[in-house]
C-alpha cells in the first residue's frame, strides 16, 4: 500500500513549484486562475507583453514562440511546461522534452497540428471520421473527388482555423474555381465528404499522468461563420447519444495516450452515428461552461492531469448555456454589463484591442436551457437564434 502511494506520488509537482505556459491567450489565463487556486506559480511565454495569460501569470516572457532562448530561459524558470494551444512548433516542444518535464508531449501538438496524421491515427484506433482522401496534386484531387464524390470539403492538412484553409465544394464550378496556388505549394490537403450532421457536439477529457481518465458531460455546439457561438450542457440529444460520445471520447483519449486534456469535436447524424471530426490537445471553448457549471472545471482538471493529482469529478451542477462575446458584440456587452442578472456569470479576457471575430469573453448563463436562451435572444447582446439554429439546439 505504502508502495504504490509513493509510486502514485512520485513526480508530483507540488504547490509552490512554477508550471510554464506556451502561449499567453484566454486559454492559459483561465488555467492559471485555476491553477493559483492549488498553489502553483506560472510563467507564460508569448509575444504580446500584455496578453490574457501574461497579466495573471508570476511572470512573462515576451517573445515569439520559435524563439529558442526564450524558451529555454522558460524551461529554466519552470518545473514543467505545458502548452495551451497548436501553433506552436513540435521542435521547440521536443527540445523542451529534453530540459523539463512537458507532460502533453510532443507527440499529440504533432499528430492534432495536421489533420491528415490526426485522422489517420484516428482511424487506426478504431475511431469513425468522415470518409477522407489525401490529396497533394490537382490529379489526385480529380481522383478524390471520383472516389469521394459531391459534395465535399477541401481542408489544408496544417495551419487552418475558424474556417481558413477550407473550402466547401458543392458544384464542379467550386472545384474549378479553387485557388491554383493550392496545388503549387506542395502542400498537404484532405478532401473529406460533405457530413449533413444534424448537430454537432464536442466531449472535453482528461487523462492523468497516471493514466486515469475522466470526460466532462457532451456539450452540443453553434457555430456563426466558422467561429463557435454557444455550447449548450447537458447536451439535447437522443437517447444513449451523449454515453457513446463520451465512450467514444475516452477512446480516443486512452488509445493516442493523451497526457492533459484533449478535446473531441463530432457530427452527431440524424441516425444518432457519430464521427470525430477535430481534436485539440487542450482546454477547449466548448469546455468553458465547466467553469461555472460543474464540479471541477477543465481547468482545474488540466492542471490536476498534468501534476498528478487524482482527477476531480466532472458532475454538471447546473445546466448551462455558454455564448462567446467577440469583439463585434463588446458595446452592446458594454451597454447589458450592469443589468446582467446574477445567473449570467462573466469572463473578461483583458484584450485591449476589439477586432471582429476576435474572442473578448464569454458568459455562461447557469439557468435551464429555455429561460437562459430567452435571456441571451433578449439581451440585445447578439443577434438572435433563428429558426434553423433553435432546430439545431433543441431538435433529438
Ligand atoms: P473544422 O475546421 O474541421 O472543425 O471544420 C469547421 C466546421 O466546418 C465544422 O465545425 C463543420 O461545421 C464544418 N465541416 C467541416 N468538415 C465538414 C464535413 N466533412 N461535412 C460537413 N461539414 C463540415
């Protein structure tokens, strides 16, 4: 017994040790705020001196992420390093690996970085995605796209977000109008099948530096122009639909030996099948209404996976509406701020400059799912739910 509690223990960082952060976003700020709460010190590197990490942590470096001495004074000034978000690169992480502990490893940032490696992993673990082909040259697009068929979506392998670096393909005229740069570059793309999903839902999990494994409850997930809108929990789906994505979660967090956390984003189909569509190897937008709404927050959970502490439970207290405040909503948000009621609970990021798209905050609404919609459509805040959205959100 005494054994295996000094086996369980061994390598526990403990409170008063620094963890470093890769990146200074909203991300690293909220697992810092957690973070403090067990005691740790924080530094963050990031190139912005005054970004949303950098203004909690015990101490900034300010520099970019390929910058090698920085890092190394990073890995100097820290007993382990996490990263809170992809962009940064694999090699600076490997280099990392061999100065400190960097408990998520460079392996997952590698296989979650480029979508051809991360479906390919996928699916050797048995895990459903969309049907997909690897495609570098105009002749294997035509081939793909034989195989494949309309409608479909041409994704670069590395580098695209919020809807970058992804064109949807209906007609043959949207093929001929592809940008013929994009077979120039040598680049790696995937072309996958048109998915018509019925909602889609994501399943945040942790697993522990001792391996043990614990999902937050399935949220289901609004998009507005590429960008997540709001993650509604407990997640309206049919029956048995939220138990399998959670199963499916687990496996995917057990079989690529995720260390910290890893967010599963899926179509869920009218049949109630679903298929992974993109992983993140850290706390995840989607996630943000645990802050509020359950027991242990993702935050808190990362920092407890990578620390080896025992994962705390995920059990939802409250159902919970999340909504993103982006920079084209900050003056209608500035106007609500001191009518919001006390159900709406508000996260600021502290970014100075409002640009549209950009995520300044977010609120989770703790209230059921009708009267915390009926709160957000009448704040003024956003524009309203439409018909198609609400058939999203509510529709089993
Ligand atoms: P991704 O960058 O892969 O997360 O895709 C962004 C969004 O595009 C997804 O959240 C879906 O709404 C849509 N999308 C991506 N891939 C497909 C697909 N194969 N079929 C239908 N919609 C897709």
């Amino acid at each position: 017994m005494i054994e295996t509690m000094k086996q369980k223990t061994a390598g526990l960082i403990k409170p008063g040790q620094t963890i470093g952060i890769l990146g200074g976003g909203q991300l690293g700020r909220m697992v810092i705020l957690e973070g403090r709460k067990l005691g740790y010190r924080f530094v963050t590197l990031d190139p912005a001196a005054d970004c949303p990490g950098g203004q909690v942590s015990d101490r900034h470096v300010s520099a970019p992420y390929d910058d090698q001495e920085a890092a190394a004074s990073l890995a100097e000034a820290a007993d382990m390093i996490l990263y809170e978000f992809e962009n940064i690169d694999p090699e600076i992480v490997k280099k990392l690996e061999q100065q400190t502990l960097v408990p998520q490893g460079s392996r997952l940032l590698e296989l979650t970085r480029h979508r051809l490696m991360e479906k390919q992993a996928l699916t050797r673990a048995g895990i459903p995605v969309a049907p997909y082909v690897a495609v570098e040259t105009e002749a294997d697009l035509r081939q793909a796209l034989a195989e494949l068929g309309l409608p479909a979506v041409l994704k670069t392998a590395t580098g695209g977000y919020d809807g970058k670096g992804q064109w949807m393909l209906k007609t043959d005229q949207d093929v001929a109008a592809l940008p013929a740069e994009l077979f120039q570059q040598g680049k790696t793309l995937v072309l996958e099948q048109f998915i018509p999903f019925q909602k889609e839902c994501s399943v945040v999990v942790a697993r522990s530096v001792h391996g043990e494994v614990k999902a937050f409850p399935p949220s289901v997930n609004l998009h507005r122009h590429h960008i997540l809108h709001m993650s509604v929990a407990p997640a309206p789906l049919a029956e048995g639909v939220a138990e399998r994505a959670v199963r499916l979660a687990e496996q995917v967090a057990d079989s690529l030996g995720v260390v910290g956390l890893v967010a599963v984003e899926m179509f869920v189909l009218a049949s109630g099948e679903l298929l992974v569509n993109e992983l993140a190897p850290r706390p995840h937008n989607s996630g943000h209404y645990t802050f509020d709404a359950c027991l242990t927050s993702q935050f808190e959970q990362f920092v407890r996976a990578v620390v080896g502490l025992p994962l705390g439970p995920t059990t939802l207290t409250s159902p919970a509406v999340m909504v993103n405040i982006l920079g084209e909503h900050g003056e209608a948000f500035n106007q609500a701020y001191g009518l919001l009621p006390g159900q709406v609970k508000v996260h600021w990021y502290g970014k100075e400059i409002a640009k549209k798209g950009r995520k300044m905050g977010h609120v989770t609404v703790v209230d059921d799912l009708e009267s915390a919609i009926a709160w957000i459509d009448a704040s003024g805040i956003w524009p309203p739910l439409t018909e198609q959205e609400k058939k999203v959100i509510y529709d089993r």
